[in-house]
C-alpha cells in the first residue's frame, strides 16, 4: 500500500473553527482553512495535519480525520484582550489608552509578573520548529504574511512546496507591493506579504479578480479555487417560512465590515427588524454604535458557531456592507444561500451576487440597497426565486467535496499526485 500524501495546512487562529465551545469569533480565514482540512482528510490518500495556535498544552487530537497541532501559548487571549484596549508606544509612557477597562490593570500585572518565565520567541519562530518536526509533503498556508513568510522559510529547510492562499483583496493592496514601509492594518508588514507572494510554490486565490490583480502587481500566475462550504450544516433543515429579520454578521469596525451602514438602513427601514451579531473590535465604535442604534435594531455580541445556521434560516434577509477592499470572498454568501436566505449587499465579490442569482447588489449606493431590501422583504415570488437560485448554485460551484477535487486537480503538480 502506498504512502498517503501527508499536507501541513497552517492557520494561526482557526481553533474556534474546530472547536466553538473555545468561545472567540470565527473570521472567513478561519472557516475555509478548517473545511479545506476536513474535505481533504475525507481521501484515504491524504493524511491532514492542521497547525493552530492554542493556550493549554493538550496532547494532539484527532478531529474528523484531521490530525490537530497545537502551538501553545498560554498567555495569547489575554494579550489580546490587553492589545484592544492599548497601543503599544516606542517612549514613555510606553502606550495609549483606546478605552480604558479595569480589566486590564490585572492582565498587564499578570503578563509583567509571567514574563520572565515565558517563551517570548514570535509565534513564528516556533513555527518554524513544528514545520520541521513534522516534514509534511506540502504545506497549505492562509493568509499572505508573516505566517505564510515563517511557514516558506521552514520548508525551503526542508526541501517541501508551499501553497499560499490568499484570505482577504487587502493582501493585494499596491503599497504593499511599492512602499517597503508600509503596514496593514492587521499588523503585516510589506516586506514579508511580498516574500509570502513571491517565495511561495503556488499561489490559490478566491475570485478572478484576485488572479487578475495579483497578475497585475506582480506578474505571478495563481490558481482560482473557490471558497468552501459544508452545505449539510446549513440546510439540513429545509427553509419553508421566509423568516422575520434582515440579519447582518461583522465585527466592529469602519474600513471593514461597517456596522454603521447597517444602522443606516435600519433607521430608514422603521418597521423592519434587524439582528446584528457584532464580535468585538474598535471599543469606540462599539460604543458609538450600541447608542446610537434604533429600537428596531437587536445587537448581539456573540453566537456559537454551532447556532449560526438557525439565526441564518430565521432571517428573510441576510445584508452585507462589507467594503470589497479588504474582504477576500465573505463566508457568510455562502451560509447565507445554503441557508435559504437571499442577499443584499452594498458591494459584490467575485461576482456571486449576480452570477449566482442569490440577492442583489447596489454597487455602493446605500439608497439603492434600502430599495432592494425593501423589495425582498415584502415580494415574495422574488424572494422565493433568490432563495432558491441561491441554493442551487451554492450546491453546484461550492460544495465541500467538490472544491476540494477542484484543489487537488489544480495543485496536481505542486502535490506530485499520479
């Protein structure tokens, strides 16, 4: 019997993906990472093993076929909380308060008082430890940064291909590419997203328009795969009602996700209710945004990832004012159709919106989306072809199993399949 092909796939954050009684919120990374894990664990010929970031030092466990490796670090949530709270200064006094918690007195004292006993090496350097100890065939990375850039450095150690996937159109912005001091704004810096591009095997993108713009900034030919995802967990249920919500999925911020934006059109929508699950993000705009809501606006600060597809069949509407800018290919498209629940989204992505016949887009003008949502919210033969459009074409182009062959057909010569 031969030897089954043995793939590293690395995503630092995805342990909510895997396990959502671990209680954070679970980004579109996170999501196609972990469904790409299970869809390729499920051939016999290929062993997955799946690197995460974790705080306690479990032995590593098997899930649905995957084969979990943690890289601990006991002291990464409460970083995380202090680091939303405070930015780091270069003097005195060392930092600048974003919104001061009380919270946070303890946690500095606590990471003060551990310091000298913790590994302080960059979570990327102990990467590169594991990669070598495991010595996969290929290694599978998310995201173009400074993990995608530790993840190439152990494999050319190793002598083993690496596969970049591209996470969010941002990885693609043109400062990154022309201005060697500039940084994101999730912290990665030029220098290494460029060695992430242009040192890895295979470059896989979401969208042509990825292909097309990686193309344009950096000559590189890439691999189009489309995004992932478990139909059976979305419609395992059928949607017979048309639900009695518009629902919108984000996290607090301007640039990004724009919760603002959803509070506009509910405040010209008066008799419409809306659902906002809203994970954490800017502490100011959360405040802003929590005073500033109108009554037919329910927020709420955190769903199981487990609960996600009953709060998607019970809503009519799923709306995005996500900016095209910095998503790569949202998740929530597709949980949306899977679910039944036809879109309304400010900007499309890779098409789906008007490819897949799901919803309608008002290409960025606000009063044009409101239009639209009222229409699907009171028109139910359109409502109905949307919902169903939308499910048929999430079965036929994103079905787990199917992408999957999709991978495998076109990283055949970076996987040395026969």
């Amino acid at each position: 019997m031969s030897k089954p092909l043995r793939i590293c796939i690395v995503a630092l954050n995805a342990y909510p993906a895997i396990e959502p009684s671990a209680g954070r919120a679970i980004g579109g990374l996170e999501n196609r990472a972990w469904n790409f894990a299970v869809g390729l664990a499920r051939h016999s010929h290929i062993a997955v093993d799946f690197v995460v970031g974790h705080t306690r030092p479990e032995a590593r466990t098997v899930v649905e076929g995957v084969t979990i490796v943690p890289i601990v670090d006991r002291w990464r949530d409460i970083r995380h909380d202090v680091s939303a709270v405070l930015d780091p200064k270069p003097s005195f006094p060392w930092f600048h308060v974003k919104r001061w918690n009380v919270k946070v007195l303890w946690q500095l004292a606590l990471l003060a008082m551990t310091r000298p006993f913790r590994d302080r090496r960059q979570i990327t350097d102990r990467l590169m430890t594991h990669c070598d100890r495991l010595r996969p065939d290929v290694f599978l990375s998310f995201g173009v940064g400074s993990q995608s850039a530790a993840v190439i450095r152990a494999a050319k150690l190793i002598r083993r291909p690496v596969i970049v996937a591209l996470a969010s159109n941002s990885e693609l912005d043109a400062r990154l590419f022309e201005d060697g001091d500039y940084e994101s704004r999730h912290g990665e810096t030029a220098q290494e997203s460029r060695y992430a591009i242009e040192h890895a095997t295979r470059v896989m993108c979401q969208t042509r328009w990825q292909h097309d713009r990686l193309l344009e900034l950096t000559g590189r030919q890439s691999s189009i795969v489309p995004s992932p995802i478990r139909i059976e967990r979305w419609s395992k249920h059928p949607k017979t009602e048309r639900g009695n919500s518009v629902l919108w999925v984000g996290r607090f911020d301007q640039f990004h996700k724009r919760p603002e934006l959803c509070l506009d059109v509910a405040l010209r929508c008066p008799d419409i209710p809306f659902v906002m699950v809203i994970n954490r993000g800017d502490a100011r705009l959360a405040d802003q945004v929590r005073a500033s809501a109108p009554r037919n606006v329910r927020i709420i600060d955190y769903v199981p990832a487990d609960e996600m597809p009953t709060l998607f069949r019970e809503a009519r509407v799923f709306l995005s004012t996500s900016a095209a800018a910095f998503e790569g290919f949202p998740n929530v498209f597709l949980e949306a159709a899977a679910s039944g629940t036809p879109v309304v989204t400010l900007e499309d992505f890779g098409d789906f919106v008007v490819s897949s016949g799901c919803g309608e887009c008002s290409n960025g003008d606000l009063t044009l989306a409101i239009e639209k949502l009222q229409l699907l919210w009171s028109h139910e033969a359109r409502w109905r072809e949307c919902s169903r459009r939308g499910q048929d074409w999430v079965q036929r182009v994103h079905a787990l199993d199917h992408v999957v062959i999709q991978f495998l057909n076109a990283m055949e010569d970076v996987l040395a399949l026969d």
